[in-house]
C-alpha cells in the first residue's frame, strides 16, 4: 500500500519533472485511432440526444423568436395528460404485436428447412435469394409496396378482385393511407424484408450447432418435432434473444413507413408516438421542438423499459 | 447391427436428415414457396418497368407487348433525375468511405491498442444501438445542421449519414480484429512498423471478409435513407433518389408507372448485382465475427 503510494508520487513527479506533454501526447497517441469515429458518434448520436434531454425541459420553438425557458417537466406533464400520446403508444405496441412473431418464426422454420439442404450449391442459391431484400435500401422496399398496395393498380388488388375475384373494384381493400388495414399492410411488408436476413441469422445460429447430437437423437426415435424443442430451440435461444429484443426496437420506433403510407392524420393507425414528435417538432406551429422533444423521451423511455424486460425473460437460466 | 453400418446410417441421416425422398422434395418445395414470395414483387416491377403503357393499365402480370423505351424516357424527361441520381451516388459513396475508414481505424484500437476508456466506448456503441437514435436524434440534427448552414445542403447530409451504421460498423470490425492474434501487430511494430503500417500492411488483408459486410451494411443505409434527406432538405433537385421515388404519385404524367419502375430498376439493381458478385465474401464475413457483432 505505501510503497504503491510512493511509486505513484515518483511517478506523479516524474510527470511533473517531464511536464505533461509526453503524457498528453501519448494519450493522444493511443487515441488517435479512435478520435475519427468518436467526432462523428459523438456530434452526431450522443449530443443531439443529451440536447433533445435539454430541449425536452424547455419551451424551445425552433421558428421562434422569443428567448427559450426552463419549464421543468411541463411537456412531460402535458404530454401524458394527451390521450393522443396513449393511443399513438398503444399504436406503437400494436404494430409491433402484427410484426414480431412473423418476423421471428417464419425465418426459424426456413432457417431449418435450408439447414438440411445437402446440395452446397443448391444451398448458396437459397442464401443469395434469401438475402437480396435485405440488400434492397429500405425505402426502396417502401416505395416497391406502396405499388404493390396500390388501391386502382397494384397487382395485389389486382389478385384479390380479377384473378380470384373475391372483391370488386368498388369493395376492394384499401391498404394505405391510415384504414384499418395500413398497419397489417405493414408488418407483411416488414416480415417479406425481414425474412430472409433473419433466416440468415438463424442458419448461421444452426452451424453452429453439432449434428451428432440430433442425430443421435432421431436414430433414439425423438420426432422431429421433439428434436426441435428438446435441441435445437434451446441452442438457438440467445441468437432469438438479440433478434426479438433488435426487432422489437426497431418495431416501436418506426417512423419512415408511416411517414410514407400514414401522414400526419391524427386518427389513423399509423400516428405512432414517432409521427407525433415528429409532428409536434416539424409541422406544427413555430415547430414545437421542445414539446416534440419530451415525447421523443417519453417513447424511447417506455420501449427501453420493455426492451429490458425483455432481456430479463430470455436471460441464461441456470 | 455393426459399427460401420451405424456410421453409414448417421451419415446418411446428415446428408439429408428426415432421410426419404418425399419430404426432402417437400422441403425444396417449401423453401422455393418463400423464395418465389421474396422475388414475385421484384419480378413485378421488372417486368413493369417494359410494359406498354397500355399493358400496364391492364394490370396482367405478363404483357402482350413489351417496350424498352422507358429507361430512354426517364433520363430524357424527368428533369430532376440525372441530378437526384448524382445526389444518391455521391452522399452513398462519400457515406462508404469515411465511415469504413472510421470503423477500421476505431476498431482496430479497441482490439491492438486498447487505450485507457475503450471499454466505455464499446458499451456507449452499443446501447446506441438498442435506444431508438435515429428517430429521437432528428430534432436536434435540424439544429445542428442549421447552425452549420448545412439545411437543405446535399453534401451536408453525409455528416449525419456516416452515423446512421457507424456503431455496428465498429462492433463488427471489432470483432474481425479480434480473429487476428495480437503477437501479429507487436512482431509487426518490434520491426519497426508503426501503428499505421501494421494495421494497412497487416490488418487489412485480414479483415477483408468484414470489409465487405460493413460495405454493404452502409451501403444500404445511406442509399436508402429516407428521414434526414426528407427533413433536411426540401428542394427536389437536392433529394436523393429514394426521397424522390417515394413521393412520387405513380400513374401520371412523366410518372406513369412503366417509368416509375424503370427509375426502380436502375436504382436498385447496382446494390443487388453488387451483392451478388461479393456474397462468398460476403457471408464469410457474416459467419467469422459479424453476427456475433
């Protein structure tokens, strides 16, 4: 212990006898590779979300002229005496129910189906099909269904009404823009992009799993389905764990799909929390940006509360 | 029953497991059912994008007569669409290159140099990962490119741009870095080499595969983004392609929908073939460290 104090007054004084440039230099040194991606993690991530924390204290209106306040938690206060911020979170959590058992489940099935494939060329044909929506940039996926859903010429619509002719050109859904329907529009939409990425991550999850094991098993008599629960889901369990806990975050917090399909209507299914602070901060009046700023808060809040919850279900037990 | 035939049992179960002929076709059957879901819409628009203007009222999946001219068209007719484009083109590249550079250089000192508060680094990446960034960010971002005289400046949006993917970009090189054994770089830097010539000469060629999957991944960011162009930027000549694609009101006019899937068409297909030709590195990166990212 004193001999640790005493090393460190040598070297405290070695630092001050040198003076603390060397020091500072080789700090930097070390740092110097990390300083590029730190600027822009930084100026970019943390402080618009330390400054959006400020903005949410504040009656700060972008377009204003009038100096900006200190309001404490007013906004927070107004926002969740708002019905509208209940529903838009309800909303939220609803897409999200549509979209995270499809977005899971089907790939795990894929996943297993392709797994088995002997064929190794068969197999890379199945990875490069599976994979290409997820090389498609998002809004271009939206774009590709907002054809598809087109209410007078999408092929969808075009199924539904002159091949099966279950509809008519008069009754035939209206997909888009805020119905009923634009929700589970949506998730298929969503789930059609996910699947075959996600099938990806579950067959990288399955090669990694020994076969002997359910081979063993099968040649013991287990059923398929028994080798499934029994093996191969409880092996699989932490790669579902980050896709259900990234899925469900990306799910609460979309925003260009309603931007895209929903708009600004305050009684569609797609005025979500996100469209709401984006509303309050970009459209409405001098841009209420502080105001917008407390429900940005409030709804990354609340998902992040569900998004732990979620980690503590799936932990490793035992 | 002998040893050998049991190997010979289990082997054959691991060529195809559930072993009779019925159900490995049924298996090819239920795979090739996704994979015609996952291509159908995409066959769609091709197939739009050389339709007669007619055909493509009639809304038959397969056209009585094919026409190729709408890819002249566009470019001859919608005015803003070479420069849109060249927006798309710009920021996407400029986007690659410094946030591939950053996620290298970041990763490769969180792994090899290790310098005092990496640790808090690596866990500030990755809860940016799990809070909803994007969304909530965009407040703030107006005023920052506000104050840096960047609104409705299209090189402006590269600077948010290079964020949209840097955290993952910098776990999964990361994770590459930690494939490549430390005694590598010292042997490297015992002869002389500095940091930067150990990592270039070295590290690179080592983490090409990685490379490859943190391309594609801020590829697909910045050619896509929708949010920060439509927010930051209002005059149509300054949007990036998909901004532009997206509001359009297909049917109409220079819009009709054969053109419309034409303008689809060369937007999307340069990242598919790209794709495609890079998918063995590709999926070698995904399977040496990035999904564990």
């Amino acid at each position: 212990m004193a001999q640790a104090i005493v090393n460190d007054e040598v070297e405290v004084g070695a630092r001050v006898a040198g003076g603390l440039a060397p020091v500072l230099r080789k700090g930097m040194n070390e740092w110097l590779f990390l300083i590029p991606a730190l600027v822009f993690f930084i100026g970019y991530q943390v402080w618009p979300i330390i400054r959006v924390l400020w903005m949410s204290f504040t009656n700060f209106q972008l377009l204003s002229d009038k100096p900006t306040q200190w309001v404490g938690f007013d906004n927070y206060v107004q926002a969740l005496h708002d019905p509208l911020m209940w529903a838009s979170l309800g909303r939220a959590a609803l897409f999200t129910l549509m979209f995270l058992p499809g977005t899971i489940i089907l790939p795990l099935l894929l996943a297993i189906l392709v797994d088995r494939v002997g064929n190794q060329r068969l197999a890379t044909v199945y990875r490069v099909i599976l994979l290409i929506p997820a090389v498609i940039p998002s809004t271009l996926i939206f774009v590709l269904w907002k054809w598809m859903y087109n209410y007078q010429s999408g092929p969808i619509n075009h199924l539904l009404v002159n091949t099966f002719g279950l509809f008519t050109v008069q009754n035939a859904p209206q997909w888009l823009g805020g119905t009923s329907l634009t929700l589970p529009a949506i998730a298929i939409m969503e789930v059609w992009w996910g699947l075959g990425y996600h099938t990806i991550f579950f067959i990288a999850g399955l090669a990694a799993i020994s076969k002997d094991l359910p081979d063993a098993a099968r040649i013991d008599g287990a059923s398929e389905w028994q080798v499934f629960w029994h093996i191969t889901r409880p092996q699989l369990a932490p790669i579902m764990m980050i896709l259900v806990v990234l899925r469900f975050g990306s799910a609460m917090a979309v925003i260009d799909e309603y931007l895209i399909f929903g708009g600004f209507n305050r009684a569609s299914p797609t005025y979500t929390w996100t469209i709401f602070m984006y509303d309050q901060a970009f459209k409405t009046g001098l841009w209420r940006q502080g105001y917008g700023a407390s429900i940005g808060m409030i709804g990354a809040v609340a998902m992040m509360f569900v998004m732990a919850g979620l980690i503590w279900i799936f932990r490793p037990k035992g | 029953m002998t040893l050998e035939a049991d190997h010979a049992e289990i082997n054959a179960l691991r060529e195809e497991p559930g072993s009779s002929i019925g159900t490995s076709a049924l298996r090819h059957v239920v795979i090739n059912f996704f994979n015609l879901i996952i291509l159908l819409p995409l066959a769609w628009v091709l197939i739009m994008s050389v339709k007669s203007l007619p055909d493509a009222m009639r809304g038959n999946f397969w056209p009585r007569r094919f026409d190729f001219t709408h890819y002249g068209f566009v470019f001859q007719h919608i005015a803003t669409l070479p420069v849109n484009l060249f927006n798309s083109i710009y920021v996407t590249t400029a986007t690659v290159l410094i946030t591939t550079a950053c996620a290298v250089l970041a990763g490769y000192a969180l792994v090899h140099i290790k310098p005092l508060g990496s640790g808090l680094v690596v866990t500030a990446l990755l809860i940016s990962l799990y809070f909803p960034v994007r969304v909530v960010s965009i407040i703030s971002i107006y005023e920052t490119q506000h104050w840096l005289g960047l609104i409705n400046n299209t090189s402006g949006l590269i600077l948010p741009y290079i964020t949209l993917q840097l955290a993952i970009s910098i776990l999964i090189m990361r994770s590459m870095f930690q494939l490549v054994p430390h005694e590598m770089f010292e042997s490297a830097r015992i002869d002389g080499a500095g940091h930067w010539r150990a990592l270039w000469e070295i590290g690179l060629p080592m983490v090409r595969n990685g490379l490859v999957v943190i391309f594609i991944v801020n590829f697909v960011a910045a050619w896509g983004e929708y949010l920060l162009c439509l927010t930051l930027v209002d005059d149509e000549a300054k949007r990036t392609m998909p901004v532009v694609l997206a509001a359009a009101q297909g049917g109409q006019g220079q819009w009709a929908w054969p053109n419309l899937a034409a303008v689809y068409v060369i937007v999307v297909t340069p990242g598919i073939i790209a794709f495609t030709l890079a998918q063995r590195l590709f999926f070698k990166g995904l399977m040496e460290g990035a999904l564990k990212g």
